[in-house]
C-alpha cells in the first residue's frame, strides 16, 4: 500500500504516486512534470489526454458501475465529477471551520481556474452549499444584531 498522506492509502503504481506527489503543490503553466507537460493528467504516452477518449472510457467506466440515464436528459457526465468534487471541497472545508474565501483560492487553482470566479459555475446549483451559505449568514445577521464583530 502506498500512503497518500493524511490517512489515505492506496494499491497505486510508482507512476501514479510519483504524479500525485505533485499534489501539494500545484505545477506553475512554466512548469513541466516528469513526461514533458504541464497537464496533471497524461495519456499512457505521455501526452495530455483528449477529451473524446476520456469521455468514452468515462461512459464505459459508468456502464461497468451500474449507472443507469434516469433519462434521456438526465444521465451521468463526466462534468458532474468535477461539480460533486467542488461542492464536496468547500461542504468539507466549512464543516472543518476553515474560510471559504481561501479553500475557494485553492480550489481554483485545482481546477485550473485562472480566477476564483470562474469557479462560481461550478458551485451553483448546490441545495447543500445554498443551506450552508443561509446558515453562516444567519449566524453573521445574529452577531451584528447582538454588536459582535
């Protein structure tokens, strides 16, 4: 098993832990990683990953998992990963007291956003965040009521 910090373990090959290893800090767009590119994820040969190929193994990987269209409209996308990835960071980072300004900087940056922004898209729509966001800014109205800072 290789240990992924914090309590996470994983059966991953030296190659995919030499790459997450390079989690802790994102590459600067100068920078290159060890096959040649600034990309975070590559192709086997090295290259950045076509977005054709990685939806169509995407829609295998679904059909192997079991999941199923709710409809013709509704069915799982590979975008959704990444809205479930940006709600859960900023649920977690709030459940945790951290600022929400700062886990918002950094999740940014993990999504190759150049301006946090642009990260708002990805966080719209979300009942969690939405009842999240009413309950800090009742406690917020709460304390201005009552003369706190």
């Amino acid at each position: 098993m290789l240990d992924l910090g914090e309590g996470h373990k994983g059966g991953l090959p030296e190659s995919v832990a030499l790459v997450i290893g390079c989690f802790g800090r994102p590459l600067k767009r100068q920078e290159v990683n060890f096959f040649g590119t600034s990309a975070l994820l590559v192709s086997t040969a090295g290259t950045r990953l076509i977005y054709c190929n990685v939806h169509h193994t995407f829609k295998q990987l679904a059909h192997l998992a079991g999941l199923r269209p709710r409809s013709g409209s509704c069915r799982p996308r590979i975008h959704d990963l990444r809205h479930s990835f940006a709600v859960r960071s900023m649920l977690d980072a709030y459940a945790a007291g951290q600022d929400g300004q700062t886990q918002l900087t950094l999740l940014s940056t993990w999504m190759g956003h150049v301006h946090p922004a642009s990260t708002y898209w990805d966080l719209s729509a979300s009942p969690e965040l939405m009842a999240v966001a009413g309950q800090r800014l009742d406690a917020y109205l709460a304390d201005q009521s009552a003369g706190r800072p």
